[in-house]
C-alpha cells in the first residue's frame, strides 16, 4: 500500500498564517479580520505587512462578522479569524442572515476546533460546528488535514466566489501532504487504494486513518483511505465509487457524530449503495480539559479507535 | 427632486402604497413604515448620490442599508419611485415567488438591496464594512443606515457603535428613527435606553438631532447638515424623532399598528386622509 511520509509535525492554524500572509501579496483584494486572537491565529505577519487592510475588531465577533459582509460590497474579500467557536455558535444569525443569506463573499476561517484545542476545556472546544454550518444554504464547509492542505485551501477559497467556512486547528499534527499541492474545492484526495473496507476521514483524524490502515494491512486487511476535505459540497462520486468496491465504510472525524461528516456519508449511502457503516467521532458530548492526545484517546478519535472501527464494520459485511 | 412641493406629493403617495401593500396581503408593519415616509423620501430624491443602474459594489456612489428590515412596504415604494424596478412589482409585496419579500433581501436579485434584514441589530456593522471598503477604494462617497430605536436594544450595535469611533469610520451617517415604540409598548416600559444622545456621544459620535423627522425641509436641512460633519474623524449619528403611523390618524402615537395591516374601512380611513398625487400602482 502507498505510504505517506510525515515530513515533521505542524499545526494546521500556522498553514493557514502562511496562505493569508501569501495572499497578502499576491491579492490586493484580500483583507482580514480577527477578534483579539491574532497570535492564535497566525495572522501576524499579514497585520505588519498590510496594516491597511487588517482590521482589529476587539472581543466583539458579531459585529466582526458583519463588518466582513459589508466588506464585500466594494468588491474586498474578507477573511475572519477566531477561534471555530466563536467563529459559529457564538454568531450563527450574524452569518445566517448577513453572509450567508445575502450571498457575501467572505471567508470564515476557524482554528482551534474540536478537542484538540486541550486544556481550555470544553467551553472553547466546539464539536457541533461542521453541522452548523454545513446547514446553512450555499455554504462551503472546508476541514484541512494538515500544514501544507491548509495553506492549499486558504489560497484556494479566496479564488472561489462565495461564502466559505475554513475549519483547522491549534496542535502540531504530521505534515504529509505536498507542498505545492492544489487544491480543488469539493474534490476527495484518494490517498490509500484499498479493497476491504473505505475509511472516510477529515481534518486532524486523515493522519489517524493512515496508520489505522497501515496496522491493518499489515493484519491482512486492505484499507482504502479517502481524504474529504470539503464537506460540503461533498464529493458523492468518489465515496461512492469506493464503497462500490469496498462493501463497507468507516467515517472519522474530530466532531460530533451528529451533524458531522459521518451523516453526510450516510445520507449519500442510504440514497444511492446502502452499506454498512461505522462512526468514529464523538458521541453527543462536550469536551473537557486534557492534553490532545490524551482527549483523542478518551473520546475515541485516534488510529486505535479507527482500526476497532474498521473491525466491526467488517463484522456486518 | 429638491422641490418641497414635489418631495410632499411624493411623500402623500408613498403612504398610500404603504396602507395599499399592507392591507392586500393582511400582514407587513405599516407604523413604522409610515412614520419614516419623509426620511425616505428624502434620501432617495435628494440626498444619495446614486448611479442610474444598480449593481452591488455600489461603487462611486453612496450606500444606503436599512437595519430594521421590517419597514420593507416604505423601502419598496421609495425604491420603485425612485426607478429601481416597476412601481406595479409592489403589487406582488409578501406574495410568492416575489422580490418584495416580508423583509428586505438580496437573494431574489431586487435592485437596491445590498443585504439582507429582518433579524434585528446587524445593519449598522454592514455599514461600517462598506465605509471600510470605500476609504480602502479612495471613494469619496458616503454610507447611510437606519435603525430602529427599539432595535438598539440588540448588543451588536454597541459593538459597532464602539468600533465606528475607534477605527475613526468618518464616512458614515447612522440615522436612528426614534419613534418611541416597539412590538411590546413603548420603548421606555420595554427597556429603557435612557439618553440615546449622551450614550452615542459617550461612544465617540457626532451627534445630530432632527426634532421633527416627519417635516420634509427639517429632514432635508437636517441631513444636509449631517453631510457636512463627515470627514472629521468621527462617525456621525443622526437621532430622528418621528410619530409612528404619521400621516393616517388612527395609526399615530401607538403601538399597536406596529405589524397590523388595516381592514378594508380602516384602508378606506386611510386613503382619504392621502389623496392619489402621483398615481396608485
């Protein structure tokens, strides 16, 4: 099986620094926002390159949110920087209504999702916003899976008309995916070929997956690992091409079972080849503080996890 | 159009559109409505300063945004009058399959609306984006919003009122149509604001007031006035008194037809008090 190199570990939040300092240069039209979580956010270096066109808006995300649709109207694209809790929950109707609803242009870019954020605890580790925005209508909603696909999708939103949703996170996690990569909005990265059992993974849990699959070839189990990316729109041909094959389908992400990728995948399944299928994600809960790895390992979200999973959808084949 | 006469006709007619668009679909708010006839008609005839065409940069022109979406039938029939799309396309407010929905929106391409409103408290953080976007564009144009005065009572204002000041978002006039009245009752047995003027000021603001937001050369005078103290560093605030359902008796100085259409005697009351000048849709 094809194998992935992890060329050091990276927090995705910093790939995402990287592509606005980029786009700072190469768009004159983009600018930013961020809520008093500059640091958190790598957006340093875009606030000293381009100060003009940084906006400081202070602990105050709603007003944030729509200062950033009224941005476009002129033609700027917006990127707003906080964390992904309050980049969602906190300020749902403000996108509803104001961005989402009025079709604005405006990039919501999210770090410190899931558990992973640690040790703050669950007031600031949201699991419910991929299904929050993934409801609202016209919404694109982007999970990256590392450093250098995280950087691929900050350039890449900004050349696509459209209020997007850009989700990542705050731990240093495996680097594995190429540096000059493209990256297609709504397109799944076939990385492992498989013929036992799909796995289906997002955002921190694509490098959980590959070595799930790799201790399960290694058990004799063939694996085929599809990175998605873009949860919505969700690319059906690919998981349905694979499950074709396959039979069967692990979905995993760092989110609630509930209104997650796992339940995109089966809307697509139970339409079109229902199959069996397994969710590793967490289980209607809030979080609590502890290291990542430790949270990944209580609430299930890891390579061990993802492996028992597999194991029993191979059971209801 | 800056003949007082002509704003006046103007004014008469758009009041009647307002009670004919209401009492059709028995639904829509109509007190508010009525009671910023004058400030409407005002903006849109004569001071904007807007393109022939409509299209959504809004570029070179100034903006207008309205916060408190729910004034819709006023906003639709000073659009249409000022040419922005067919004046008998106001026959089709609330109905399916129309532009003219409940509240205003931008998702059914309607000429004139930037973005959409009905949830209450958002508008005022628009505006400043778009004044952003026109100081980063060298575009010398301004950006209008109103406001309801109940609707301050949302927390985002006092984010965006906060942040106007303190980012010096000198090109845009906020207007606050300080009639007094919400759904519940008036605003001082809701929840009282206390002194918007002081509270504004406290926040940075230059603060105008028109004492009397229903007489077209006060209105007129008054937002001229407001026109010149931009540019200064400060973001301007214009505190409009006006009388809930101004202009048909019955409805005046009450709550109560906040978001009541009138029956077919009340439309009756209401039109004789507003005889056609410019023509009924």
């Amino acid at each position: 099986m094809k194998t992935y190199t992890n060329k050091g570990n990276k927090d995705t939040r910093s790939g995402f620094g990287a592509g606005l300092t980029e786009l700072g240069n190469n768009n004159s039209e983009v600018v930013a926002l961020c809520a008093d979580l500059t640091g958190s956010l790598k957006m340093d270096e875009f606030q000293k390159q381009h100060p003009q066109r940084f906006f400081q808006v202070g602990i105050a995300e709603a007003n944030m949110m729509g200062i950033a649709a009224g941005l476009t109207i002129g033609g700027k694209i917006p990127f707003t920087g906080t964390f992904a809790n309050f980049s969602t929950g906190r300020v749902y109707d403000q996108i509803r209504q104001s961005i989402a609803y009025s079709g604005k242009n405006v990039k919501i870019c999210a770090s410190h999702a899931g558990v992973t954020l640690g040790e703050d605890g669950a007031t600031h580790q949201i699991l419910e916003d991929i299904g929050l925005m993934k409801m609202l209508p016209g919404m694109t909603v982007i999970n990256t899976c590392d450093f250098n696909q995280t950087k691929a999708a900050t350039l890449a939103i900004a050349e696509y008309h459209g209020p997007v949703y850009l989700r990542f996170g705050r731990p240093k996690v495996p680097n594995f995916t190429e540096e000059d990569q493209t990256f297609e909005i709504g397109k799944a990265v076939m990385l492992t070929e498989g013929t036992d059992v799909t796995i289906v993974a997002t955002g921190h849990l694509v490098w959980e997956a590959l070595e799930a699959a790799k201790s399960l070839d290694q058990a004799g189990i063939s694996a085929e690992v599809i990175n998605i990316h873009t949860i919505k729109p969700l690319d059906e041909t690919a998981i349905l091409d694979s499950v074709k094959k396959t039979k069967c389908v692990v979905t995993a992400e760092e989110h609630n079972y509930l209104g997650g990728l796992g339940e995109s995948v089966a809307r697509v399944l139970s339409k079109n080849n229902p199959v069996p299928q397994e969710f590793v994600a967490t289980n209607d809960t809030f979080g609590e503080s502890g290291t990542p790895e430790q949270l990944m390992d209580k609430y299930g979200l890891n390579s061990k996890a993802i492996q028992k999973a597999v194991k029993q959808v191979l059971n209801r084949k | 159009m800056s003949n007082i006469q002509e704003l006046e006709n103007l004014s008469v007619q758009v009041r009647r559109d307002i009670l004919r668009m209401v009492h059709k679909v028995n639904s829509g708010h109509p007190g508010g409505s009525l009671g910023c006839t004058e400030f409407f008609v005002t903006m849109f005839n004569s001071i904007l300063d807007m393109k022939d065409t409509f299209d959504m940069d809004g570029k070179d022109e100034d903006l207008f945004f309205l916060s408190n979406g729910h004034i819709s039938p006023v906003y639709y029939s000073v659009l249409a009058r000022a040419g922005y799309f067919p004046v008998e396309e106001l026959n089709t407010f609330r109905l399916i399959d129309s532009r003219l929905q409940g509240h205003p929106t931008t998702h059914e391409g309607l000429p004139g609306v930037r973005i959409a409103s009905g949830s209450l408290g958002q508008g005022m953080s628009v505006a400043i984006g778009s004044a952003l976007t026109k100081k980063l564009n060298n575009d010398n144009h301004l950006v209008f919003s109103l406001h309801g005065d109940g609707e301050l009572q949302e927390g985002q204002n006092w984010e965006a009122i906060m942040f106007a000041a303190g980012n010096k978002v000198d090109n845009l006039i906020a207007t606050i149509d300080l009639n007094g009245q919400q759904i519940d009752g008036a605003t001082d047995d809701v929840l009282p604001m206390g002194n918007l003027k002081a509270k504004f000021e406290a926040f940075g603001w230059m603060v105008l007031e028109i004492e009397n937001g229903n007489d077209l050369e006060s209105v007129l005078k008054g937002m001229n006035k407001a026109k010149s103290l931009t540019g200064n560093g400060q973001p301007v605030c214009v505190l409009l008194n006006t009388v809930m359902g101004h202009g048909v008796d019955f409805m005046m100085h009450t709550h109560a037809w906040h978001g009541k259409a009138p029956n077919d005697e009340q439309l009756e009351l209401g039109l004789s008090q507003n005889p056609e000048t410019l023509g009924d849709y």
